[in-house]
C-alpha cells in the first residue's frame, strides 16, 4: 500500500510549481488535483485552492511534501499538508474524488471552429 501526501495551495501556477518540485525530491507520482473555489474566495490571496497529491513510499512522500511546501510558501502560500501512512479503503474512495472531473468536457468541433 502506498503511502499519500496531500498539499492544498493557493493557486494553479502554485500548484504546478509545487508538484513539480515535490516529484523532483522524492520516487513519487502525483494523482489528479483537485480544486476549491471557497465562499471567501475574495480575501484569499489566490481566490482558488488547489490539492495536490503525492503516493509513494512513506519516505519519498515525506520528501515529497517537505519540497512542494517550501516551493508554495515561497510563491503565493500553502494552506495545509497531511500525510497518510497506509489510507484505509474508505479513505481510497474518498482520495479518488476531485471537482475537475465535473461535466463532461466539450469536444470542439470543425463546423464549430468555421462559426467564429
């Protein structure tokens, strides 16, 4: 079982950076984000808040978060971090849910693209 870190940022830009050195620091891959846009989105430095999620082994993971953390405080902030050792099956369930799989994405197509 694979261990997960998840570190909800402030901003896609942030969120990119973050994972990207989170990977760089440690074995590990990174599961689709996930995003939150909260009722007091104005008062947010960045009025969106992105999850990034790592697996791996415990260590990796740790590695992971230690160096995505850093790449976000240093840009527009994090919000919070969690690690989980071994998930339980419910919280595997749960992890696999992510508002950007809302709606079914548009296709566009040639008559479409010849309108504008």
């Amino acid at each position: 079982m694979e261990a997960v870190g998840m570190l909800e940022v402030f901003g896609l830009a942030t969120a990119f950076a973050a994972a990207d050195a989170g990977c760089k620091a440690g074995n590990v891959r990174l599961e689709n984000f996930d995003k939150n846009k909260p009722a007091n989105a104005d008062e947010l430095p960045v009025p969106l808040i992105v999850m990034i999620k790592f697996r791996g082994q415990v260590a990796d993971v740790e590695a992971a978060l230690e160096a995505a953390t850093a790449k976000a405080e240093a840009m527009t902030g994090i919000v919070t971090k969690y690690k989980i050792s071994r998930p339980t099956e419910d919280t595997e369930k749960m992890l696999k849910l992510n508002a950007f799989d809302k709606g079914t994405p548009h296709k566009v197509t040639d008559e479409e693209v010849e309108e504008i």
